[in-house]
C-alpha cells in the first residue's frame, strides 16, 4: 500500500516527506527516491504542462489521500476539507453575537 509520512523538523525549518510503501503488516518495503522539484520556464509556444508526479489511478487516490492525513496529523488545517465544522462553528458564533446584541 503506498503511503505518504509527514514530519516537521522545527530545527532544520523544513518538512519532510516521504513516499513509501508498505506490506499487510504495514511494514516499509520501498521509499520514493528523494528528488529536488526544480521550476523552468515555460516556453510561450508550449501548449500543453507536463504533470510533476505521475501515478497509476489507484496509486494517485491512495498518495493524496495519505498525503491529506499526514498533514492533518501535522497540524496543517485544510480550511476546504473540513466545511461542516467551519459552517458549525460560524453558526454558534452568530447564535452568540445576536445574544449579545438582541439581549436573548
């Protein structure tokens, strides 16, 4: 199963991602090879962008899904992700400020 690990190192300002995958005792087997994204320019005649990553369907699912829980279990708050909870929340605090305001 691949899986994606996060963690910050506070004491090299950085995060770090790893790629990996795992057997059924969720064991690591395999590691992505470490690589440094590098920008280019983008010639004005390129019609089409060529994708970053590349993974099979399953593989995509299962990177961005893992990739979604590690930064999550990092404290990383995907203010998209989580609408139910942030339209809760907003409710609550408008029910408090017409209490405040209307005297109820």
């Amino acid at each position: 199963m691949l899986k994606v690990l996060v963690d910050k190192s506070p004491s090299h300002a950085a995060v770090y991602i790893y790629i990996v995958e795992t057997d059924v005792n969720d064991r690591i087997i395999k590691q992505a090879k470490p690589l440094n994204i590098e920008m280019r320019d983008i010639p004005e005649e390129m019609i089409e962008l060529t994708p970053t990553f590349k993974f099979p369907l399953s593989k995509g699912f299962s990177f961005l899904e893992g990739l979604s829980k590690a930064l999550q279990e990092i404290g990383f708050r995907d203010k998209v992700s989580n609408k139910d909870g942030e339209i809760k929340r907003l409710e609550a605090h408008l029910e408090d400020m017409r209490t405040l305001v209307f005297r109820k």
